[in-house]
C-alpha cells in the first residue's frame, strides 16, 4: 500500500468521506486517498449534496465499515458508477485501484 500514516484517536476527521480503514485503525494511505477521491465524484454527480445525508457519523461508521457504500446518482454515467462501486469503493485497500488507475479512467 506505500506510505501509511496513523492519527491519534482524538483528531476530529469527517467521516462520511472516509475510507473504512480509517474509520477503523485511524490510518491514511494513497489507497484512502482513492476511496476519498471516489466519495467527491459522488458529490460532483450529486450537485454537492452530502455524502450520507440525513445519516449521523455513527451511523455512517458502522455502515462502511461492514461494507456499505454510498450509490452514485443515475446522472452519473454508467461506466463510472460501476468502476467506482467495483474498484474505488472496497472495503479492503489491496483490492482498490491505485490512483494511476483512475486517472487512466
């Protein structure tokens, strides 16, 4: 995974952008970077809206980190909702594209 940096558990950190590693151990990798990148593609496609709306942090953590994802919204084109639910939105980082992948994309 490369370099990998871990928090100290009482850093304040938005969660709903989060990858579950995060959530989970506090670390940060380029592999977090690619779940973050995949939560503003989101954002982007949902005209801004929050990730997660209506939903409290607590919620968010157990969510992601058993495995679920927010879903790209239908205006966003279909090849990239499936690239980002397949290869962006993993619960573990080994099977998460790498950044150069998604720039290729």
């Amino acid at each position: 995974m490369g370099v990998q940096y871990t928090i100290r558990t009482s850093m304040k950190l938005p969660i709903k952008w989060l990858a579950p590693e995060t959530i989970a151990c506090f670390t940060f990798s380029l592999k977090t970077d690619v779940f973050s990148f995949g939560i503003v593609v989101f954002e982007i496609f949902s005209d801004g809206a929050e990730p997660w709306e209506g939903r409290t942090n607590a919620e968010v953590k157990v969510a992601v980190t058993n495995g679920q994802f927010v879903s790209m919204p239908p205006c966003c084109p279909e090849p990239l909702r499936i690239f980002i639910a397949e290869r962006v939105f993993t619960k573990d980082p080994a099977q998460r594209v790498h950044i150069s992948e998604v720039r290729l994309f």
